[in-house]
C-alpha cells in the first residue's frame, strides 16, 4: 500500500510545508521536541539489533540512483501536497486529537528506523494528517508520513492497529522501494517523473471529494507490500504495539471492501484470509520482540 507517511535526538527539526503560517511552524517544532523525547527511553530498546535482521535487506538496484535525488524529489511532492490541502482546509490542525494520536505512535517507532537503514537518522520526520474520507496512508521517501482520516474514522483503528499501517508505511521508505522504482524505469529522469505520477501531483482535484486517491499511492509490487509487512510488523513490535492488530486490521479493511473494487491502499496486494494467513506465520517471529518492549504510556480512542 502505499500500503499502494518521531527520531533520535540527533535528527533535524521536520520541515514545514511552505504554505505553513508562524504559528504552524512552531507547533511543528515543539511536535519535533516531543518526539526526541519519546525517542530517548526507547533508544536502548532491543531496535538496536535490527539491522542484522532480514527484514532490513534492500534491493542491490537501488544503488543506481542516489537516494538524495529521489528523497529531494518527494519532498517537493510533499510540499506541494501539504500546499494543495492548506489551501483546500483539509490539513488537521495540530490540536487535533487524531494528529496527536498518529505522532505518538510515530514518535516511538521512528527510534527504531536508523538501526535498519542509516539514512533515516537524518530524515527530516513529519506526521500530517489529511482530511479525507480515503482508505489510505503514506511514508514518502525522507520519512513524510500521512494519514487520511478516513481510514482512521471509518475503520475505528485502535493504537495497535494504526501502528502497523505506520510500520508498514515507513518500511516502504526504510527499504527505498520507491528510489527501487526509479532504477527500474528507463532512466533517472523517467524514473523520477514516474514517480511524481505515483504520487499523484499535477492532477489533483478537489480533495474533499476525490479523497486524493492517486496522490501518494505508490503502486509497489507484491514482494515489496510483503517485504514492508514483514519490517512494519517488526517496527511496530518494537514500539509496543501488539502485532496481533494487523490480523483485526485487515478484516476490518476486508469488511470495508466488500462488494467494492479494491481501495488503492490494496492495490497490489492480496487482502482477507491471504494475508491474514501471511501474517499469522510472521508472528512466532514478532510476537517475541513486542513481549520484550515497552508498553505505551498514552492510549487514545478511536477515531468518531
């Protein structure tokens, strides 16, 4: 999807989107400090082994094209998105109990990210939440995470359940499937078009009603969705969240899908009793890791 998106105290200050007023940025800022101080207890966590896991492995292709290329051309898609949906008010303020919520979660699995790919140390990390009725949710290259309040609100997604749609979404930019995508296109230049078309930008439309449905909606293959399974599952273990959830998770997105062509967030991945089923034979692996790990200070209710 894209699942068709917090850090050690090193990390630099998220970036605002351009569009973002004075005040906007200083609750950015202070969102910045809260989520280093949520990194520090969680630092010494058993992340620190995850980079000799197998889950961490990425494609020797993504080694044709600099990550830096393709992280700075998401970060425009980003800022021109974060644009398009001030303008339309469909940004969630930062009082918004949902978009705490979705920090939270994102504030103890971020700490776990650079022990798999080192690049995500520097990530400039930013949680958004997007007024739209969508079933779906991102991590652009560069650790840009959104939500669409549609899955949160028409799916009444516990903690659990939203931290394995956020492990899964940031294992995707962990495992650079997108910088993947560019190499295997015909060219950088081709390849970073194709990715600005993945994302949607140039077409986007009206936000409330189309939900955004092709913006950030990378369309991965089926052995990159279960490779960002396999590692969102263990992130999201790590942090304290019950791997479990992901089982409720997809029946409750196979529920919503019923009778319905596939939502973009299924795309290209298999949904009801096949994943399920996938996830159950992963959890005598994570099942372990989330024991281990510290549980959440902070619960949130779901979504109204």
């Amino acid at each position: 999807m894209t699942m068709d998106r917090e850090p050690p105290t090193s990390a630099p200050a998220p970036t605002a989107p351009a569009c973002a007023c004075r005040g906007a940025r200083r609750r950015r800022l202070l969102f910045t400090g809260l989520l280093a101080g949520a990194a520090a207890p969680l630092l010494g966590a058993p992340g620190s082994a995850l980079a000799a896991d197998p889950e961490c492995r990425r494609s020797p292709l993504t080694g044709a094209v600099s990550a830096e290329t393709v992280e700075g051309a998401a970060r425009q898609q980003y800022l021109q998105l974060m644009r398009e949906a001030q303008s339309k008010n469909a940004l969630a303020a930062a009082d918004d109990p949902q978009l705490q919520r979705l920090r939270y979660v994102a504030a103890r699995l971020v700490p776990f990210a650079p022990a798999c790919n080192e690049r995500a140390r520097a990530w400039r990390w930013e949680v958004q939440l997007l007024r739209s009725n969508s079933l779906n949710a991102f991590c652009m290259p560069g650790g840009k995470i959104a939500f669409f309040s549609g899955i949160l609100s028409r799916l009444k997604l516990s903690d659990d359940e939203v931290a394995m749609i956020m492990g899964h979404e940031a294992a995707h930019a962990l495992l650079e499937h997108a910088r993947e995508r560019v190499v295997k296109s015909t060219g950088t230049n081709v390849g970073l078009r194709l990715l600005a078309a993945m994302f949607g930008l140039g077409n986007l439309g009206d936000l409330a009603a189309q939900g955004l449905s092709q913006l950030a909606n990378l369309r991965f293959s089926r052995d990159d969705e279960s490779e960002a399974d396999a590692l969102g599952l263990l992130l999201a273990a790590r942090a304290g969240y019950d791997p479990r959830a992901s089982i409720s998770l997809w029946q409750k997105m196979g529920a919503a899908n019923e009778g319905r062509s596939p939502p973009a967030w299924l795309s290209t991945h298999p949904a009801g009793p096949a994943r399920v089923k996938e996830i159950q034979a992963r959890l005598p692996r994570v099942l372990p890791e989330f024991q281990r790990a510290a549980a959440p200070d902070r619960r949130f209710p779901a979504a109204a």
